[in-house]
C-alpha cells in the first residue's frame, strides 16, 4: 500500500541533518513510501544536495517558515506560530495529503497541535503517548508515557482499549493481553483509581490480564501495559537512566587497563550483538494515540537510524490502519452500552 | 558504640538458613555488635549447629511461636498474630531491648506491625520506605517505595525532612540536597500535588534542588529522591526488570557457541568487575523511616551476602542518631510555624 508521510525536519536535538537522511535513507528500502520534507525550504535543499538526493514526486518540499524550539511552551507554539514546521506537518495530515506525520520536536506542542489541528477518535477524551519497549519475550507496548499526568479510570480504559487496537493491527494479534501497572499483584493494592479501572478493564471485553508490577513490563508478561502518563514517563526515563548508568560502568570496567582494553577487543562481537538486541534506537517511535490521525513522536535525541525507525512505525500503523480499528472498537463499546 | 539489633529470623524467602548465617558473620566483622535472634528456637539452634556457632551473650535467641507468611494480608498478620517473629522483633525495640530491627518478611505486614508497635515520630503522619540506590556518582537515598500509595503535598515534605536527615546523619554530610521527582523540569509540569509540594519543600530550609525527572535518579543529581510510593515502587520494579533482562541477554550472547563461551572466560575479570559495582545485594536494605524505632527491610530474596547489608544498614542507623536528628528537625520547623 503507498503511504505518504510528512516529516517535520526541523524538529530534534539534529534537525535536517537527522530527519531528512532518514526519509532518504528509507525511501529506498520501501518502494511505496514518499514523502514531504516540511520546514526552512533552503535548509531541506542543502541537506539533499549534500546527500546527493533530488526532490520528486516520492521526496517533496514543504517549506514552512517557523521553526518550535524544544523548550518552547507548548501553548505559545500552538497560539503563536501557525506557519510552524510542525504544524504544517500535522496539517499535511489533517488536509489528507500524508496519512501520517513524524517529529522529533517538542513533545508538549506536538501534542497540543495535534489535539487541536486533528481532534480526537470518537469516544476517546484524551490522546496518550504509545511506546515500544523490549523485554525477554520480545517487546511490549505501554501507555501513557507522559501525555496526561491526572488520569481517571475511564481514561485508563480508554489507554487499555487503544493499546489492545494497536497490537492487534500492528502485529495481526488476536486478542493481545493487557495489564494493568500497580505496586502488587493482588487486588486490594493500588489506588483508588487504579482499582476503578481494573473493574472497567475487566468488563471490557479485552484480554485483561489484570495487575502487572513495574517488573513485567520487561518480563515481558503482556502485549500492553496501561498506566497514567506520570507513572509511565518516570518508570521509562528512570529505565534510560538505568540503562545509561550500566553502560557507563561496563566501558569503564574494560578501560581500566592494557589487559582490560584487549580483553575488551577479544569479546568485540558478543558485546555488540548484545547493543543490537538491547539498542533503544530500534525501539524509536511513540504513537499520539487517540487522535484522528497518525502522529509518531521521535526521541529529540534520535540519529538517522534511530528516527528511520520511528518514520517506519508511521508506515506501518498506516498500513494496518489502526485509526479505523480503534475507532470501530470505540463505535462497538457505544453501541453495547446504548 | 554497642548496638544490638534484633532479627526476625523467619521472615524472607529462605527464613534461618540466610538470616541465621548473615547474623553469624556479621559478630566477626563488628566487635561492638550484638544480635537477638527471634523465631522457633529449634530450627535457630538448628541452623546455629550448622554453622559451628553457639548462642552467647553478643547472640542471644527469643523464641517466637509463630511466623507470618509472604502473601498474607497485613491485617490480618498484625491482629491474628501477637506472638509472630516479626512482632516480637519489633516489640524489642519498642521495649529497648533492641536499637533495631532486621525483617526480610512481608512488607505490608512489617509497615503495619511496625507503626501499630512503635508510632511515628513526632510531626510524621505517615511513615515511608527509603531505598539506596547506586548511581553514576555513587548512590542516591530514594523515598517513598512503596508504603503509600496516595500521599499529599505534607506527606512529601515530610519524605524530604527524613530523607535529608538520615544522609546528613548516616553519611555526615552537611544539607543534602533533596530532588522532588517529577515529569519534567519545568515548574509548570506535574500534577498539583507534586506542584504543592515543590512550594512546601521549596520554602522548607532543606537544600531543596527542584523537580528531576526519572533518569535524574541514577545519574546521581541529588542526594535524596522524593516521590509518592506508586510511583516510588514502580520506578523501583522497573528497574529491577530491566536489569534482569540485561543481564539475561548479555548471559545467552556469551553462550551463543564454543568463541563466545572462550571469550566469556577471558573477560571473565571485566565482567565480574562491573558486577560488583552495579551488585543490587550491596543496596539490599531499606529503612521504615518516620517510626519512633529502626526498623530496616531486606528483600525477601536476599542472600547471606546481601542479608549482611540489611543487617550493617540498621547498625549503621542506630550509630547514627537518625531517629534523634528527625526529631530534632521536626520539631525546629513546629518551632518556626508556632
């Protein structure tokens, strides 16, 4: 199926220089994929003249004048700069000439353009922030990862039911399972809200596994893991930190002298087939759920593989249509409690 | 400074065989400590026999009729049970018998058991669970773990007034600073509890550092993390999953086949090297902060080795006055509301 994705270039800690070899470097792995570079026209031009890329009718230019910054506050990007790269990107979305966008930009204006240029799917309140996350299975996907810090049990829901959607499209799963984040496997633990939503998840009609501990998630014990954005955001930067933090004492440890470096040398290839199963970058790419329209979220951080991933997760749920899975979800719970 | 702790020796995956043995070494490495052990005399002795050791006045036994297990309810353990090891662990130091006390039980039922026992400290609604660490720059003292799950802006505060006086007293180190854990470093992100609390710890006269986000934590921004104990706990079980996953890939890599095996061996040094940097035994006891006695829980996995650190953590405590620098703190802030 060909599938046109707008990339917001200007966005992340790179901007062109990242975003733009990407969509160059991905156009040739996927025939049916084109897309419109949006953002400072002389900028895009340069970055393809330097990767010896010409536009076409599979690689278009979209300029758009302002550029958000990533620290800028989100509703001064939204009320301020209507000719934003971002913004023109969403709006390729909303216009229907790209079926879905990429960003490495802001989160916080991404979300807030999004929500207000796109609206939501029909019974969703609020849009939530999908991500990959690998385990010892596999990969699991988890939700909110920051997009709504007070949630209430229907919102949880809502996160639970979309989540379900997403894999099932994605990865043709049947009824793919759920969990719940909380402190304890038993059902008295947990707050108020979180015993709420374990009533109406496992009402829904979903393959509710019920409570999951901050351990599964990398145990990988279901295909999704619901919990509110303020939870979500700290269990996956405190996991980055983690991550961060072994890596740095493990390359100490082989620095530390001439027969540590050799040694180092001599296991060369486990260590990097261990990085490739472990690297972060594969895992690029959050989904804005909930919204009329496909949004992906890059890390400001990603390199072009990195973001390669994150514009091949927008390719995918194109394809799988996930909008149209959970939308006809959503119109089927209605329909049952009418 | 003498310091006689008592151990409840039942608690915990593997009951006397670990508690009895890490009470055992631990009279080798420190001369001015004594251990009351507390459960069935038979199988104490018992395990005593094993390890070649007799009961003497620096290694007295209680007996203790009864045991309470992992999964029973807290209520249920701290009504049913008036003569369980884990009480009777606690009532001597609620009588003075013991400075303090080591459980690798039940969490719920020790928190319970424990305040119940003891009370909490003066100006201390709610007592937390505070955790070690290890970070980039060495560790960092987390709070709360776990014990509440719906904490307000006070609550906080009151984390951060313990968590700072027990790193300024075990550590000797003048006006810790004190993170509020948070989603992003902005002031304007968060919920309005976290929002609150930054205000009250803002204007508390603690070295108050501002909100860290999730990887804050283990690249060692502030001495003390303070968070409410869903998201504390949860942060904390993610980490360990992620670890063990880690862990798990780097072990199948270096069995792939016999040039992986061989370069496993000769890098053996290196590898045990990191190990014993990010060791999590090393970390293994966190303190009931806020009670009016020392009460330190080892997890319930813990090993003889990592058993020896719960048991060094409440000597190390009990030298240092922390239950008399709270209290002090606390009622110099009563002091300047009044």
């Amino acid at each position: 199926m060909d599938v046109t994705v707008a990339i917001d270039c200007m966005g992340g800690d790179h901007g062109t220089h990242v975003t733009v070899a990407a969509a160059v470097e991905y156009l040739e792995r996927d025939p049916h994929a084109s897309f419109i570079l949006v953002g400072l026209t002389d900028r895009i031009e340069g970055e393809l003249k330097r990767l010896r890329a010409v536009p076409g009718p599979r690689l278009r230019i979209q300029h758009a004048g302002e550029t958000i910054g990533m620290d800028e506050p989100p509703a001064a990007a939204l009320r301020g700069k209507k000719d934003s790269s971002m913004r023109v990107a969403i709006n390729l979305v909303k216009n229907g000439e790209a079926l879905a966008c990429v960003s490495a930009g802001n989160t916080g204006a991404l979300m807030a353009i999004s929500r207000f240029v796109l609206k939501t799917l029909p019974g969703i309140d609020r849009p939530a922030i999908a991500g990959i996350l690998p385990t010892l299975k596999g990969h699991t996907y988890m939700l909110d990862l920051g997009a709504n810090v007070d949630c209430s049990a229907e919102h949880l829901l809502q996160f639970g039911i979309m989540g379900a959607e997403l894999v099932a499209s994605v990865e043709h799963r049947e009824k793919p399972t759920v969990g719940l984040l909380n402190i304890g496997e038993e059902d008295i633990k947990g707050n108020e809200v979180v015993k709420q939503a374990a009533e109406l998840l496992g009402a829904s009609g979903l393959n509710f596994h019920g409570n999951v501990e901050g351990n599964d998630i990398y145990k990988g014990t279901t295909d999704v893991v619901v919990c509110d954005g303020f939870v979500g955001n700290i269990a996956l930067k405190a996991s980055e930190g983690l991550a961060q933090m072994l890596a740095t004492f493990l390359r100490e440890e082989f620095k530390r002298n001439i027969f540590t470096k050799l040694a180092g040398i001599a296991v060369l290839p486990v260590i990097n087939a261990f990085k490739r199963r472990a690297d972060h970058r594969c895992y690029n790419g959050a989904s804005l759920l909930g919204l009329r329209g496909i949004v992906i979220k890059s890390h400001g951080a990603a390199d072009v593989y990195a973001f390669g991933f994150a514009i091949q997760r927008a390719v995918e749920e194109a394809r799988a249509g996930v909008l149209a899975h959970i939308s006809e979800r959503m119109a089927t719970i209605h329909r049952g409690v009418a």
